[in-house]
C-alpha cells in the first residue's frame, strides 16, 4: 500500500461534534517554509465561503515529532516554519452544513467535498496525493461511496484512493453511512446511484429513467469518458440543488420528488428531478471538460471571473430539457411546457432590461450567487436567459445554413476539438466557434443579446417551425407559464407583484416588491409583515389571493402592515397583472418536425 509524497487521512472522528479528524503528511515540505491554505470557493459553485473558516486545532510536527510553529498569512493560507524533514499537519474540520457544496457529519452519515477538508500544498499542486479514508469508529457497518480512483478499499468502501493533481482531488464528493444504492449500466461504463435520508424511492423506476437519459447523451456524445459514474442523493423534506463533478455529482432533494412504486405518469416533481440529474451529467462535458480556460487550475483564493456562463450554465439548461425529450422521457407537449417555463422566468424579471447576460455571468460571485430582495428589478440568470441565447443561437444558426447545422455542431464541435482534448477555450471563443458553424458573422448576435439587453424575437424564430409563441397575463397563483388549454382560465387573477411567504406568527411577509407593481405602488417594501387587508386579519398567502379572486381592476384595498415593529396603513389599488407568462403551442406540425 503506497502512499503519495502528499497524504491525508481523513477520520469521522466526532459525530455528536460533527467534526472530521484530518491528518496532512508532506514528504518533501518546502525547506525555506512551507505555506498551505484552504480553497475560498468550490468549482461550480460562484461564491466565496471561505471554507477554512471550519478549520479547528490547526498544529504541525517534524518527523520526530517536535511541534513546528505555524503563521497564518490571511483569512485562508498559513507557513510552516523552515524545516527539513517530512512534515505532518492535523486539524478537525466542522462540517454542519447540508448541502452539496460543503461538508456535514453526523451519526447517521458523512458527506464531504474535498475544498472542505484538504489543505493545499503550494507548489505540489500538480503532484499525486493520496488520500485513507477511514471507517467510522462509532458505526463499523457504514459503505463510502466516491469515484476516487482505488488503491486499496475494503469491501465497504474505506480504505486508500488516489489523485493525480490537487485540481483532480478536490472534485470526488464522498459520502458515507448507511445509504441505499442501484446501479446500472448506460454507454458500457457502470452507474451507481445512492440514496441517503429516509425516503421510499422506486429504484427500478429510477434506474430504468436515469439510464435512458445517460444513454442519450452518451449517444449524442460518442463516448463516455470515465470508469464509472456516481449520483449521490440527499433526500430531505424541502432541499434543492446539484453540483457537478468529472465523473459523479451531489443532489439534494425533496423526497417527494423522487419516484414511488405504483406512480404511473411521472409527477412534475419527479420530472423537476430527472431534469436536475439530466442537468448535472449534462456537465459532466460542458464544463467539466469543455471549459474556460482558466477553470483548468483555478486560482481557488479569489474569484475567477468570466463571461461564458451564459454557455456553461445556458446551454447546460436548454439540453437538460431537451435531453428528456430526447430521451423519451417526456413528449413534445410538455417538451413545450418546461421550454415555456424557463422562457417565462426570464419574461417575469424586470432585471432582464438593465444586466446583460454577460455582466450577469462575471458578476456572478456578489450578484447571482448573493441575491438579496431586489434581484427581480436588477438582474437576470445566466441559466435561464442563457438558456434563451443557446436557443436563439439555434435558430439563427439554422437560418445561416438553410437548417444543414443546429447547435447540435457547435456543442459536438466544442467536445470533439476541445474537450475531447483537454483544450481550454479563451473568452469569446464560442462565439466566434458558432460564427463558424453558422459560416456568417454572428457578432451582432451576441451584441445584441449577450451583452446587451434586447429581448429575443422568439415569436418569428418559432413561426417559421410552426410554433406560436405569445405572452399572456398570470393565471393562477402557482401558474409559472406554459400553453393553457382552456384560455377562459387565464383571466381572472390577479397579483400584488409582490412574492408572499407565510410566517410563523400567523402573518404574510413580503419577499420581493415588482417595481411598478400595484403592491410597489401602494409603498410595500421586502420584508414588511401584512397582517390584515380590508381591516380582516390575514395569516397566508392563499388568503390574500382569495381577496384578490374577488376584485376587479381598480378596486382599492385597505392593507395593514408592520415595517419592524411600526403598524402603517396603505391602499393597494388592484390592477391586472401583467403578460408574462410564455405560451407555446405547435400550430404547424409539418414545419414543427424539422425542429422537434
Ligand atoms: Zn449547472
């Protein structure tokens, strides 16, 4: 059992503490002073969390075990003091957070990313590390489930792994404890999926989805370029959200949301589901492969800034959708709905007129990543307006080339030249890549609607594929868009523009205010608590709504509101709600199927 000139062991030392035992050792330390520091951010995640704010008890020795001083540099970095034998540095990392971008430990499992837990070295970051994971004391029947690459593993999963770079370590979560697994095999290459959290999930359902979505893109691809692939699910009562890794990702979920045995139709929860799992092995090539080239060696103590999420995360969300249509998964109807919904969250954002998707992107670290009350006037996401551009991008590109080339060529372009290669792209590359796919100048394009603010004119792009597209008012409180059947449901609701959450004292508080909306008009401000309208006391959301039902434009209501602890009073004059919901249905099917 080798191990690398560079070697943790990591310990679920502490359940009741949540704390992990981690023990650095450095064959070959730097003589002059060895520094070390902790990532500031994770890959994939765009915001600095200084994650060495969890480091505890931080001490190192020489190989005869004298203590060597440590100096910490900044909020993140440390040096040894000059020594000339190997060296050995431990600490605890407090790993209480539930979520897939930082670590967490209890009694009844582990989860870590490597950002959390392994000091980097500097100037070995392109050595092999190793790394021993070890059982956990006080539970011996715990499995580990990560994609390092083995060394030496017992049949549960503990044991020694290896990385060859630092880069390479920090992108293998590893989750621990008693969880649930499936596996199954999509492009030859074996698959595993593991559940961790009280849940009642139908694996065969799941597998048998999840294989066919892998399978697609496999197939779009042309190969599956790793060993194996891991899904590691948390399963919780109200959790959302994914981070991709090389050859595995980390999901957390709503339990509901995943597959019951006896569900015959898919439920929009599973769907939403299957589109985030689509999502991140979606990434698994765009992103994690074909990427910026400064992602390649991140600086991991600042943020790196680009424009090129509008692709990354963009086109990562148009395919995920289009690949469970691909898949079979869901039909042309609802391939329509989930295009309009995402097409809606975008229409909805007064903020889409005043950040380009460029700006968006760069600013991601402090705008996107922190959004506080007044996000909806003030930005707009990379994910769903880049999935808008990737789109658009598609129809242009088909216009250019009379339908010969979709962005179908661009994505395999970007795989085969420089994914497939290991190649970084600069910045503006792809857009200059798609000029050539589309053989004319596109730079008007990406002017237009990349760095600059101009809606996209889908009504014409789908015309010609016989698609219509139209904007219609809100029609109910959960109506996020998408084509409506029955168009005489679309017309009597109406909203505040204001975003409602119910609080725990039996009140509404406000979340969001839309600029020029009756609730911004009446002078309601984020954070303020409505507690009664019409001089009747209001304790949810779906009450005001129902008061709302009742109304016609025009009509004025009394509302009562505390801002802190002061009671003030307004009048909050109804009006309709605006045409923002996207409405997409097939009225040719014959030009319809040279896009679907
Ligand atoms: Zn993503």
């Amino acid at each position: 059992m080798t191990i690398s000139a560079i070697h943790y062991q990591v310990l679920p030392a502490d359940p009741a503490g949540h704390l992990f035992q981690v023990v650095l050792q450095i064959q070959n330390p730097n003589p002059a002073g060895q520094k070390f520091s902790l990532p500031t951010w994770i890959p994939g995640s765009y915001m600095i969390r200084d994650f060495a704010k969890n480091i505890i008890d931080l001490q190192a020795v020489d190989s005869a075990e004298n203590s060597l001083k440590i100096t910490s540099l900044d909020k993140t970095s440390w040096c040894i003091e000059p020594c000339a034998t190997p060296v050995r540095i431990s600490y605890q990392v407090y790993a209480w957070d539930l979520s897939v971008r930082t670590a967490h430990f209890d009694s009844t499992h582990g989860f870590f990313n490597g950002t959390s837990m392994f000091l980097q070295v500097a100037g070995q970051e392109q050595n092999q590390h190793s790394v021993e994971i070890l059982p956990a004391p006080h539970n011996q029947i715990w499995l580990c489930a990560t994609t390092l690459p083995k060394v030496a593993v017992n049949p549960q999963g503990f044991g020694l792994y290896r990385a060859e770079s630092y880069f390479d370590l920090i992108d293998f979560p590893v989750e621990m404890g008693t969880f649930d697994q499936a596996t199954f095999i999509a492009g030859g290459k074996e698959h595993k999926i593991i559940i961790t959290g009280k849940h009642d999930c139908d694996f065969e359902r799941l597998t048998k989805d999840l294989a066919k979505i892998c399978q697609a893109q496999i197939d779009f691809f042309g190969e599956a370029p790793f060993e194996q692939y891991l899904f590691m699910v948390m399963a919780t009562g109200d959790g959302y959200g994914g981070l991709e890794h090389k050859d595995s990702t980390a999901l957390i979920c709503r339990r509901d949301d995943l597959p019951f045995v006896g569900m015959e139709k898919p439920t929009d929860d599973y769907l939403q589901f299957l589109e985030l799992c689509s999502h991140e092995y979606f990434h698994l090539w765009n992103v994690k492969r074909i990427l910026p080239a400064k992602y390649q060696n991140p600086d991991l103590a600042a943020p790196v800034y680009t424009d090129m999420l509008w692709w990354f995360e963009g086109a990562t969300s148009a395919y995920d959708q289009l690949f469970l249509y691909r898949a079979g998964i869901i039909d042309t109807d609802k391939y329509l709905q989930l295009m309009a919904k995402q097409m809606t969250s975008v229409y909805r954002m007064p903020g889409r007129l005043l950040q380009s998707v460029a700006e968006s992107s760069f600013h991601t670290w402090t705008k996107f990543y922190q959004q506080a009350e007044n996000a909806p006037n003030s930005i707009i996401s990379y994910y769903s307006k880049g999935a808008l551009i990737v789109l658009g991008l598609d129809f242009e590109i088909r216009k250019a080339s009379e339908n010969k080339k979709t962005i179908d060529d661009l994505l395999l372009k970007l795989w085969t030249d420089f994914g497939a290669k290991n190649i970084g792209l600069a910045e503006g590359e792809i857009e200059q890549i798609a000029s050539e796919i589309a053989g004319t100048d596109l730079s008007w394009f990406f002017d237009q609607y990349l760095r600059g603010t101009e809606d996209l004119p889908f009504a014409d792009w789908l015309a010609e594929f016989g698609i219509e597209f139209s904007l219609r008012p809100q029609a109910n409180s959960t109506d996020l868009g998408g084509f409506i059947p029955d168009s005489s449901q679309a017309i009597s609701f109406y909203n505040l523009g204001a975003n409602l959450r119910a609080t725990d004292n039996q009140s509404v508080l406000v979340a969001n205010v839309w600029h020029e909306s009756p609730a911004y008009l009446a002078g309601i401000a984020a954070q303020d608590e409505i507690i009664a309208i019409n001089e009747i006391k209001v304790k949810t959301p779906a009450q005001i709504n129902g008061i709302l039902a009742r109304t016609r434009p025009g009509c004025e209501l009394t509302c009562h509101f505390f801002r802190r602890d002061e009671l003030m009073q307004t009048k909050i004059i109804v009006d309709n709600p605006p045409a923002d919901r996207v409405s997409l249905r097939v009225i040719d099917n014959k030009k319809a199927e040279r896009y679907l």
